[in-house]
C-alpha cells in the first residue's frame, strides 16, 4: 500500500497525539507524512461596491474599520497556522520521521481532504478540533461528513498517544467490516501486533463462520488472531472490551447492516468518538 499519511494539526489539544500517531504510522510503514492546517473562512463584513446604494451604518465608517480588523485577523491566523505546521514539523522530525510535508489551506475541511484524498494511504485527524470546549459537536460534524465521503481509512486520533501494541476489530458481518479486515491483511501497519476481532450478538453458526473467514484472511496475511462474540449492545460491549483488555486501537467499517450501525456512523458517532479512550480507524 502506497500514500502518504495525511495529518490535519490545528490548535487543539489533539493536536500533539495527531503527530505522536502520525510518527508511529511512518515508521511502522515507511510512508511519508503530509502536514495540513486549514484557515477557515469567516470574517466582518466586506466593504461594498461603490456603485450600490450605501447599506446602513456605513456612513460611520465602521465598514471600514472591521475590514480592517479582518484584513488584521487574516494576516494572524496565516501566522498561527504556519507556527502550529512549523511546531508540528518539529515533533515528527524528533520522532525521527525522515520524508515530512506541510501545507497551510483556506476553505472547508471536507473539500480540504477530499484534495488530498488521492495522494493519501490514511486520513489523520483529532477526535476533537481547537473550538471542542466552546462547540461540543464541531468536529463530530466534520468528522461524520468525512467518514461518509472518504474512500481511505480515517484514523481519529485519541486525547494522548500510548504504544500500539493491541489491536480490536469491530466485525459485523457486513460488506465494510470485510473490508476492515482486508485493510488490516494487506498493510504493512499491523503485522506484529496482536489482532482480537469480535462480533456483538449470538453467537450463531453463520456469525461463527463469518469470524473463522476474517481470521483466515488475517492469518493467510501472516497475522495471528483470535475471535470472540460479545453479548449486550454494540457501543457498551465493544467500549467495555477494549477497556478491559487494555486494547490500544479498534478498527471498524464505516457502515454496517446490524445494531453496530450505530455506533459507527449517525447520531451516535459523536458521543461514542468522544468517550473512547482509544483511537479509531473507520473504513468505508
């Protein structure tokens, strides 16, 4: 597989962790990372043509004033973002990545990863973005509208980075789940780490079967196994596993056909993104 790791780096507190996994990935698999902040449009007023009829209060020359103040807001936020990407450069160069890129982009997250989507092995970005305390749900719509327009993986970043050493995979049965475990056989991401894939729900011949065919995939890839089918509902039963057994990521298909739908992607997303502990790779 090849690509490079697409990292998206703001001013939040994720911000760090999206470097720290970044590094990890790189030099698991060798690939280069691509560092990408985005300026979000927004601003005061902009002054009007001359020729049209003068909108109100602009007799007061406050117009000219906030276009001032914007022109001024502009020029700090391009500064900030540079020095966030320069900041960030600097943790992956420590962490010994050898290939880094940065970009500084204005517009609309989406279409920013959309740009980048052909070139990339893996979208990385934070749980949360830098206005997550004054906007609970802000990058929870984002990261929904990624997830359901994205081809490549997406790999959400957790609060803090921890060695990866213990991998669960969400399966369903479903097209998507079949496709996470094919992602998982074919990259050079988890060979040498140890690989639980668990199903949530009875544990019936047909779903015994599924579990034996992703093992078997797996394992005809040099990766090493095992299986379990969890009672109870698909967010609680998959959080309580990974809690417990100390699980390090979960990789899951961004859509399913059963109960585990819900968790995936939805109205759910959000909060199950905010309350796992661990990151997430979501394949479509």
């Amino acid at each position: 597989m090849t690509g490079k790791i697409v990292a998206f780096v703001d001013g939040s507190i994720y911000a760090t962790s999206v470097c720290d996994h970044a590094a990890w990935i790189s030099k698991r698999t060798g690939a280069p990372v691509q560092l990408v902040h985005v300026l979000r449009p927004g601003g005061a007023p902009a002054l009007a043509d001359p020729a049209d009829p003068a909108p109100l209060g602009a007799r007061s020359g406050v117009m000219e004033e906030l276009a001032a103040l914007d022109a001024q807001r502009a020029r700090l936020m391009a500064a900030h973002g540079r020095a966030l990407i320069d900041d960030a450069r600097v943790l992956l160069e420590k962490a010994g990545v050898a290939e880094i890129a940065a970009e500084l982009r204005q517009g609309d997250l989406l279409a920013t990863v959309q740009a980048f989507e052909a070139e990339a092995r893996v979208i990385l970005l934070g749980k949360r973005g830098e206005d997550a305390d004054q906007a609970m749900d802000h990058l929870g719509a984002n990261l929904e509208r990624i997830v359901r327009s994205c081809a490549r993986p997406v790999f959400v970043a957790s609060r803090a980075f921890r060695p990866i050493e213990r991998v669960l995979v969400a399966y369903d049965g479903g097209v998507s789940a079949m496709k996470a475990v094919d992602h998982l056989s074919r990259s050079t991401l988890f060979p040498g780490l140890s690989v639980q894939i668990a199903a949530v729900g009875q544990a019936t011949p047909e779903v015994k079967k599924g579990l034996e065919a992703a093992r078997a995939m797996l394992a005809a890839a040099g990766i090493a196994a095992e299986t379990t089918v969890l009672a109870g509902q698909p967010e609680a039963a998959l959080r309580k596993l990974a809690e417990e057994e100390k699980f390090d990521l979960l990789v899951m298909g961004a859509y399913g056909h059963s109960r585990i739908r819900s968790l995936i992607i939805g109205s759910t997303t959000t909060a199950t993104m905010r309350a796992c502990k661990v990151p997430v790779v979501l394949i479509r």
